[in-house]
C-alpha cells in the first residue's frame, strides 16, 4: 500500500459516523488528505484497517491485520471523489435487521409486524413464563466489527403479540451459533440453552461453551446460568427423543452425537453425563430432528458434505439408538416434510 487515507461521512442518526479506507492512491503522492475532499475524517475503527495490503487492487478490497481479506463498499462511480452508492453492512449496527412476525388473515392477506429485535439468526419459540402464550428467544446475529459479546432476546407473548413494552435482551452470550428451549433440570420451567464460541475468560475450560440460562418463576437473569464446555461442538438442538415428556438436549460434533436428557444445576461435569455416540468423522456436520418414521417421537438426523447420512430413531427409554444408515447421501442439510402420497417422508438437500 503506497498512500491510504480513510474518509468518513456524516451518517443518518448513527452513533459514530461511517468508516471507509480506500486503498489507491487516489490523492497521489505526497498531496496533503486535508486539501483532497470536503468530507470528514471519523473513523474509529482505522487501526483494523491500516495494516491492509494488495496496494492498487481497486477501492472495495483489502487485507485486513488477521489476514483475511475483506471488502469496502464503497463506490464512487464518477470518480469525482463524492461516493455515489454506499453499501454500510460490517460498518455499524445497520447490519441488524429486525425480524419480522407474519400472519395471514382470513383474507389470505399477510400482515407483517417488526419486532423490537436488532437482528437475529434464530429465533425459538416456547411458553417461558407459562401463560399461555408462546415466547420467543433470538439469537443475535453476528454484525462485522462488534465484539462477539451480545445477548439474546426475549419477546414475551399475549393477546396483542410480542410488543416493545415485554421485550428483553439482557442474557449475555459469546459468538452464539445457535439457541434451544428445554427443561433441562425438569423442575417445570424451560431452561435456555446457548452454543457460543470458544471460552473467553478465566475459569472456561477450553472449547465452546455451552450456557445454560435456569427458567423460574421471575425469569431469567445473567447470573443464573452454568457454563460447561464442548469442544469442536457446532450444532444443538432440543427435542424429546425417548417420549417421556421432557425436551432432550443434542449436541453435535465432526465425530459424536451427545444427547442430555436432564442436566442437574449442580452437576460437576454436565457433558459427562450425556449420552456420547461416536459417528463416522466427517467434514460439515448438519443435525436435524423431526418425526421421520410418523410414530409421534422425534427422531435424529446427522448429515455431512463427505459421508453417509446416519438416522437415529427416536424410541422410549433410549433417546438415540443405534442409527440407519443412507450410504452415499452426502447432505449438508436435511429436511423433513410430509408428502401427500406417504404420511411422512425424509428429504435432503445436498450440496
Ligand atoms: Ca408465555
Ligand atoms: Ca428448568
Ligand atoms: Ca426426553
Ligand atoms: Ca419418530
């Protein structure tokens, strides 16, 4: 990179204002960036940014200090130094988008209403409160230049929806991939169970944490939650597998299964007590549950992008038996759906 500069704009009701770099040399050598453009310098976040490479390589790209590289969607089309389409996703929090409820009234009309949500990559339903109406847990999504600290929301439901005025995000996460609904200590109350990243602070053990937010009479609160950890785990969820009316937690991994059916608050070592079922390592894991063989328990489906696709029939008193396997159905992902002609019938998706 011979010569960098980075500009900003004056950005609509944003905090900060916007970053933008451009990597050519568009003020040529030696040209004071004061004298260059009327725009202002605000860019909080330039450190990421000036160890970039790939000098001349145009003004949307670069190689960012981690070495990955990494787009600037910036374009000025007219080359008169003004920017002409301003592209701002991994630049400010305009990445979160608010999920939306849709209904479909009785004149097939769909009514949406947008939720007091900043973006989400999941979303769970479940009764949390037990009154009745079902609640929803977001899980955050990932924004670009935020820190991979977050929190998930509750949306309370009623008759009027899920409002503003009952909607919460106080339960802190870390680079959560995914999110389930279960009652794990089966005292009653639905429990909320986050996969995040790797451990982050002191007294983690290694690996990705698996947090356990405890369900109770008043709610759910940051401190009432227990950590343990998985490593290599990259997927969850909660459904009951064996029938006896409790949500079963499942984890996955390149090489194993590991089914929960209860994890007790004081437990030393939660993952220990999990059932661990071994599966032929494979490359990108995908776990799917759903009711393949129409005998109203859930059943398991683990795929891969280069292995077999394994099937554990959900049963009473054993959660994950012995699975049936697809061989040669490379699937990244598996869907379950019900066929006109046959009651119910598996699909996947490969890629
Ligand atoms: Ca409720
Ligand atoms: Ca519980
Ligand atoms: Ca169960
Ligand atoms: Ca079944």
């Amino acid at each position: 990179m011979t010569q960098s500069e980075a500009f900003g704009i004056p950005f609509r009701s944003a905090r900060k204002a916007l970053c933008l770099v451009t990597l050519t040399s568009l003020l040529g050598a030696g040209m004071p960036p004061s004298t260059a453009y009327s725009q202002t310098l605000t860019d909080d976040s330039f450190e990421d940014f000036r160890a970039g490479t790939l000098d001349a390589s145009g003004q949307n790209i670069y190689v960012s200090r981690d070495g990955k590289v990494r787009t600037i969607h910036r374009f000025d089309y007219d080359l008169d130094g003004y920017i002409d389409l301003l592209l701002p996703q991994t630049h400010d929090t305009y990445s979160n988008i608010p999920p939306v409820a849709c209904a479909i009234g009785r004149d097939r009309r769909i009514m949406r209403t947008e939720l007091a949500v900043r973006g989400a990559t999941q979303a769970v339903a479940a009764d949390l409160d037990r009154d009745g109406y079902q609640d929803l847990v977001f899980c955050p999504n990932y924004n670009g230049t935020q820190h991979p600290r977050d929190f998930l929301s509750i949306a309370y439901g009623g008759p009027d929806g899920w409002p503003a005025a009952r909607t919460r995000a106080g339960l802190p996460v870390h680079g959560a991939a995914s999110i389930a609904v279960a009652d794990m200590d089966h005292d009653g109350w639905p429990d909320i169970v986050a996969l995040n990243g790797k451990a982050w602070t002191s007294g983690q053990a290694p690996g990705e944490i698996i947090r356990v937010f405890w369900g109770g009479e008043k709610g759910y609160i940051h401190t009432r939650s227990r950590d343990f950890s998985l490593p290599g785990a990259s997927a969850l969820h909660a459904a009951d597998l064996d029938a006896d009316g409790y949500s079963d937690l499942v984890l996955l991994r390149n090489d194993m299964v590991l089914v929960f059916r209860k994890i007790l608050r004081d437990a030393q070592d939660p993952a220990s007590t999990a059932r661990h079922i071994p599966i032929p390592k494979a490359r990108g894991n995908t776990l799917s549950i759903g009711d393949v063989d129409n005998d109203r328990i859930s059943d398991l489906i683990v795929g891969s992008a280069d292995g077999d696709l394994l099937l554990f029939s959900g049963s009473k008193n054993d959660p994950a038996p012995t699975p049936s396997i697809l061989k040669g159905v490379r699937a990244t992902q598996a869907f379950i759906t019900c066929y006109p002609t046959s009651r119910q019938a598996m699909r996947w998706a490969a890629r």
